[in-house]
C-alpha cells in the first residue's frame, strides 16, 4: 500500500511515496536536519529506517548498481539501483521524472530507476532489463510500476532547436505537437523500451499521477511555471519476504 491510497499488487514487496504534506525530501531544498526529519517520519510509516536504505544521488544518466546490506546507509551516485536482498531500501527523491520499480517474483530481485528525459532517451529502462536478463531473470517474469511523473500533456517543451535535434531520433514517435506546442511523451517512451524489452503489458502498472496537474506531488515544472516553492517527494521500495 502507497501513501496515499495507491496500491502495487507485488507480493513481498514494499512500496512507498512520499506527498506534499510529508514535506521536503531533497537536502538540495531544504535544511538537512528538516529533510532527514522528513524522511525518518515518512519511512516510519512503512516500517523502514533511514539507515536501512540505499540513497541515490541522481546523476541523470544510465549508471545502475547492485548494492546488498554492506551499502544501506550511502549515498550513491547513480540513476538506478538493484538488489536482491530483504530489507534493504531503495530510495530516491523526484518531482517530475518518474520512478520505475522493477520485480521479479520468481528470482525475488528488486530495481528502481530514475527515469526522466535525458536517463530515458540514453536508454536506462532498456538497459536495466538487459542487467536483469543477464542475472537470471526473464523479461516475461518481471513486474513493473511506473510512479508519479510529468505527463505529455503537461510537458510542453519551448526549445525548438532541441525539440529538432530529437526530431531525428528514436525521440520522433513521442513528440507530439498540440495547440501549435511540441509536447514530449516520456511516459510513452519508457513504456515501448519497456515493451521492446519483451515486458508484458499486463505485468506494468502505471500509477497515472501527473506531477504537475496533483498539487499532492512536487513538480519543477510546475514551480518554474507558478513561482511555488520547490521541493522533491521520495519513493522507496523493498524486498520484505
């Protein structure tokens, strides 16, 4: 069960997102004796320790760790983390680019990667399925949840001459022009590497919050649009066998 309400059907698994009102889980907005008084209260509810996790410090690329007991307490520089031990959380801190849990129930390993635009169109969702698959998992197996993230609709993109270098690229099928703007589909592009990757539709869950529409959430998008004050909610995840 989610914060919230949301709810992943992942048996054995923990999965938590943090809200608005949870406050400020960025140390980079936020005073480091709040933010760590945000994160302690809001693992409280799932039965984790701050200490129990493994922190990401997003890097916006494709770099993806397997990490055990020996690294709960760091804070690694990376994009994407996987484990396949119980109790060990994976956490990591977002406003508009979406997390994306990876489970696979019969070899019982769990992934979460940060997948925004620039980790997407490098590939990070294919190439975590290809680190899977390479482990002993198969593509059929896997189980995946795709959290809070900034919709097409809602991602207006204004630098034209970047929208053109995209234009040529595995980027054409998801931008989308609407109302003379070009919208950029990341949602979609995680979804066909995820499809590529011979995931089973049936198996992703797509929890459908757009960050900048849910006040709930905390979007960057949305503070450059309004002037709000930033912020990042967290997401963290589990194996509990």
């Amino acid at each position: 069960m989610l914060s919230g309400g949301l709810e992943i059907k992942m048996k054995g698994v923990v999965l938590g997102v943090s809200r608005v009102a949870d406050g400020n889980m960025s140390l980079n907005w936020g005073e480091q004796v709040d933010v760590l008084k945000n994160r302690q209260r809001f693992l409280e509810k799932f039965g984790v320790r701050l200490e129990d996790c493994v922190t990401m410090s997003l890097i916006h690329g494709v770099k993806i760790v397997r990490v055990g007991k020996d690294d709960c307490g760091k804070m690694l520089e990376l994009d994407g983390l996987v484990t396949d031990a119980i109790g060990v959380g994976l956490f990591m801190v977002t406003a508009d680019c979406f997390p994306v849990v990876v489970f696979d129930p019969v070899k019982k390993v769990l992934a979460m990667v940060h997948a925004g635009k620039v980790g997407v169109g490098r590939k990070i969702i294919t190439k975590l399925i290809e680190m899977l698959n390479k482990s002993g998992s198969k593509s059929g197996d896997l189980q995946v949840w795709i959290g809070p993230g900034i919709r097409k609709e809602s991602y207006r993109w204004w630098e034209k001459e970047k929208v053109k270098e995209k234009s040529d690229s595995d980027w054409q099928p998801f931008l989308e022009t609407i109302d003379g703007v070009i919208h950029i589909d990341v949602l979609g592009y995680i979804r066909k590497q995820l499809a590529d990757s011979g995931v089973k539709d049936q198996n992703i869950e797509d929890c459908g919050i757009d960050t900048v529409v849910d006040i709930n959430f905390f979007s960057h998008y949305r503070s450059g649009q309004t002037g709000e004050k930033e912020g990042r909610f967290a997401t963290v995840t589990l194996l509990r066998l």
